[in-house]
C-alpha cells in the first residue's frame, strides 16, 4: 500500500499574502476617510494638505475676477451662478468662472433686479420698463402705465409688481397682463406668487395721508 503527502507550504503562503493585502486596503480606506474627513472640517489640515501633499497655493492672482470701471456707473446682481452687471444700458452677463457669455441692450438707468430659478426680472425704479431675461436672452420687454416700486417673480417666470404704491399688477412668462388688483385704503409693499402659479399674496400697509 502506498501512502501519499500533500504539502500545504504553499496554501498557507497565500492565504498569508491575501490577508496582508486586504488589511492593507482595509487601513488605506480608514486613512482616506479619515484625511477627508479632517480635510472637510479642519482648516489647519486643509492648509497642511493644500501646501505640502496637494501643491495648491492659490494667491488672489489665480482667482477668476472681472474688472469693473470705477468711473462707470454700474449695478451688480448675482443668480443662478451667474453675475451680470448693467452699465451704460448693457446687461454683461458672467458665468462663475469670470466669463462673459453675453451681453444685452437694456435701456434701464436705475433697475431694480429680481430672479428665480432660470428667469431674471429687471425693472426701472419709480419708472415703467421691465424685462424678463432668462439663458442669456430677453424673453420680452414692455412698458407700463405707472411707477414701479417693487417686482417678484416665481420659479415659473409669473412677475407680480407694483405700480404707484397701489397698483398690483400680474404679468406671466409671455409678458401677457394677466389682472390688476386696485388698493383703495392702502398700499402696497410687496408681492408674491405661489409656485403652482395659483396664488397672489400682497403685503399692504395703512397710513394716515394728509
């Protein structure tokens, strides 16, 4: 009868050898989440991190900046991760690297800027233009029979504003009138619409007038 042998030398070695790269992967994750974590909320390692493992230095001169001129009359509004900035009846429009994308003629000296979501409502203060701008280009304009005071848009583009303090008027995203609510004893400090385009609320304040 013969007897046989295996030899399990080599087995053992690489069950050796499996275990030792799973820990090692294992400590590697823990390392990782834990720099991450420390790199999130800690300012001193972040710094640390920045200079001396990620080589970022970053100075004021490798910030995306847009130069303005001083001597130019210039109004500045922010939305949707863009800036845009009227000077001289032209609407520049910026994205968040500093570029301009586009530039609009917008006959408007004193605006008063209202956005959300996409749309940006522009309008003259104490006159009667008002835009709607969305994606770079000037959905409509026109012109109303009042002074504007205040404006507010919804997510849907609907433009609620304020006419002569007592004067509400609703305008839709085709810049089609839609209503006009007339305050007899009061006027008119804002306006708001709801989001499922429903909804008028105004906020109206009493005063005595002599």
């Amino acid at each position: 009868m013969k007897y046989y042998t295996f030899k399990t030398e080599n087995k053992k070695k690489f069950h050796i050898k499996h275990w030792i790269i799973i820990s090692i992967v294992i400590i590697l994750i823990i390392l990782i989440g834990v720099l991450t974590y420390l790199y999130s909320k800690n300012e001193a390692v972040r710094d640390f991190l920045d200079k001396n493992i990620l080589r970022k230095d970053i100075t004021e001169e490798d910030l995306p900046k847009i130069e303005i001129n001083p001597e130019i009359e210039s109004y500045i509004y922010a939305y949707n991760n863009q800036i845009v900035i009227l000077q001289e009846n032209k609407l520049q429009i910026y994205n968040s690297d500093a570029r301009k994308e586009h530039e609009l003629e917008i006959t408007i000296s004193n605006p008063l800027f209202e956005s959300n979501n996409r749309f940006l409502a522009i309008a003259e203060k104490d006159g009667r233009k008002l835009y709607l701008i969305s994606k770079g280009n000037i959905l409509w304009q026109m012109d109303l029979d009042g002074n504007i005071s205040k404006i507010n848009i919804n997510k849907n583009g609907y433009i609620s504003l304020i006419l002569s303090e007592n004067i509400i008027v609703t305008v839709n995203p085709e810049g089609k009138e839609l209503f006009r609510t007339f305050l007899s004893k009061t006027y008119g400090v804002d306006t708001d619409i709801s989001d499922d385009n429903k909804y008028l609320a105004i906020a109206e304040c009493i005063t005595s007038r002599n």
